[in-house]
C-alpha cells in the first residue's frame, strides 16, 4: 500500500520527497542532473542544474551531486553514500529531453542495487501530459517516491509526494512529526484534483493525448525548425538562436496563441496545450504558429 502526502505546490512536494530520503537511508548525498528543474525554495534550488540559478543564493544545502542525464556512464557515481536520486521523467526545462528506456531502468537498477531511493519528479509529466497517467508508465520502472502537483489540481494549488507506507512511516518518530504543511490536503484542492483525476479517466482524455500530440507535430514543420521534440503534450520546436525564438513567441502573442520558452533551452519554443484541446484546435494553432515563424524570418 502506498501513502500519500499532501502539500501545497511542486518545489514542496520534492522537499518532502528528499527530506524522507534522507529519514530512510541516513544519507546525506542527494543526486541530480544537469538542466534539471524542480522548483525554487532553498532545499530544492540547492539541486537546480544550472549554475547561474543556484549561485546568488549561496550558501546553500550542501551534499549534492550533479550527473549528466540520459548518459550511461555516469551510474557509476551513484554509490552507498547516495541518499537518493532525484529525476525529472522527461526534462522539461532542458527543452523537452525524454530519457531512454534503457538508461532509466538502468537509474532504477542502480538505486537498488547501492540502496538509494529513487525519486522521480513528475510535476511536469504526470497527469497525463506525456500520454500516459504517469510518465514513469512509459518507461518499465517504479520509483521509490514520486511526486506531483501543476495539472492535478486544475489551477489550484496542491502537491504531492508518494511512497510504499513502509517508507512513508519513518515520517512518525524522531521527530514526530517528520514532515508539516498548513494547508496541504486543503479540502477544496483536494476536491478539484479528485474532479481533474475523474474527468481524465472516465472522458479517457489521456488516450488522446498521443494521437492529437501527432497530429500537431505533424503539422510544425518548417525549414526555420530545427527539430520537434515531443512526449505527448510536452512539446518544443527547437530554433538556431534565442533571439528568432522570442520573435516567434512575440508573433505567436500577437495571434492568440499564448507559448513561450525554457528556463534552460531559450531557443525552443514550450508547446503545451490542455489536454482538452480539440482537433480543430489543433489545427487553428498550428497554423497561427507557422505563420508567426513565417513573420518571424521574413
């Protein structure tokens, strides 16, 4: 059985997951990634992949460890001094960089085999944005801990962080009260993440999320694009420079289509409409984006 806790907001949501990691394994270590985001309170910017974000909120939390995503190679820096390893399912920030299959369960298969938790973040990818309930579901692995928040409260705030009830129980003693949040599990937050999580499932809007994400893929091609990149709904078309990318994003304002780009890959463009989007949507969109690239490059 699992446990879930509820907080008020995705940063916090990793907080806890990382606090309990380190309640269970006695560890100090804390993994993560290069061009990873998982918020921005001072335990989790300690862990934040890009350096000019960390650097004027110095001193931060020491103990952390930065590895290269989606590189084999790297594993092996995982060890017993590893408390956990905390991974974005796909790396949104970075500009849309889905990890192999391969990789990720080999991550899985390393955790276990030092004793660190894995902690996957889906704040981003969770709640069917990628085309599947969970991201994780894509990819053959089940973290130790996973945590929540953004689309599954439908515009209120609320988070989580999950893990087996044996993990969750080191939570109740020294100290008692391992982990408090004022307003987490707020009633009314609860109830609308109850109604997103109901009108996912019984209108299946999750199945259509890859077919529909094709289809507007399939529509992005442009000779001033560099490439599309896509898990589900989580989608980019990545530009040669910034500076043509903001002029895109600009042009696309203009037109009704409200985007913009990454914190760590200003040269892409974020794509990422509500699952709710219809066909004809679709195609509306698309087309006001090819015509803010042609602006844009003209």
């Amino acid at each position: 059985l699992n446990s879930v806790y509820f907080v008020n907001s995705g940063s916090e949501a990793n907080e806890g997951a990382i606090k309990l990691a380190k309640r269970v394994t006695g560890r100090m270590e804390v993994v993560a990634f290069h061009k990873a985001y998982h918020g921005s309170t001072h335990g989790v910017l300690s862990i934040i992949g890009e350096e000019s974000f960390r650097r004027n909120y110095r001193p931060l939390v020491p103990g952390a460890r930065f590895l290269h995503y989606n590189q084999h190679e790297e594993l092996a820096k995982i060890t017993e001094k590893t408390a956990c390893v905390i991974a974005e399912t796909v790396q949104a920030e970075a500009g849309v960089r889905p990890p192999d299959t391969e990789w990720l369960q080999a991550l899985r298969h390393r955790c276990t085999e030092v004793g660190a938790l894995l902690i996957l973040d889906e704040i981003q990818a969770g709640f069917g944005r990628t085309g599947k309930l969970f991201g994780f579901e894509h990819y053959g692995v089940v973290p130790d801990i996973v945590t929540f928040a953004k689309g599954m409260g439908g515009g209120l705030p609320i988070g989580v962080f999950v893990a087996s009830r044996e993990l969750m129980q080191h939570f109740t003693d020294n100290p008692v009260l391992g982990h408090i949040t004022t307003f987490g599990g707020n009633a009314v937050c609860c109830a609308a993440a109850e109604a997103v999580l109901q009108t996912l499932l019984q209108e299946k809007l999750v199945e259509q999320v890859a077919p529909k994400a094709q289809r507007l893929a399939g529509q992005l091609q442009h000779d001033a694009v560099k490439e599309v990149r896509h898990k589900g709904f989580l989608m980019t078309l990545e530009f040669p420079t910034t500076e043509l990318n903001f002029k895109v994003i600009d042009e696309c304002i203009k037109r009704g289509v409200i985007t913009d780009w990454f914190l760590f890959a200003d040269n892409c463009l974020r794509i990422a409409p509500p699952l709710i989007i219809t066909e004809e949507e679709i195609d509306w969109a698309a087309e006001k984006i090819l015509e803010s690239i042609e602006a844009a490059t003209a």
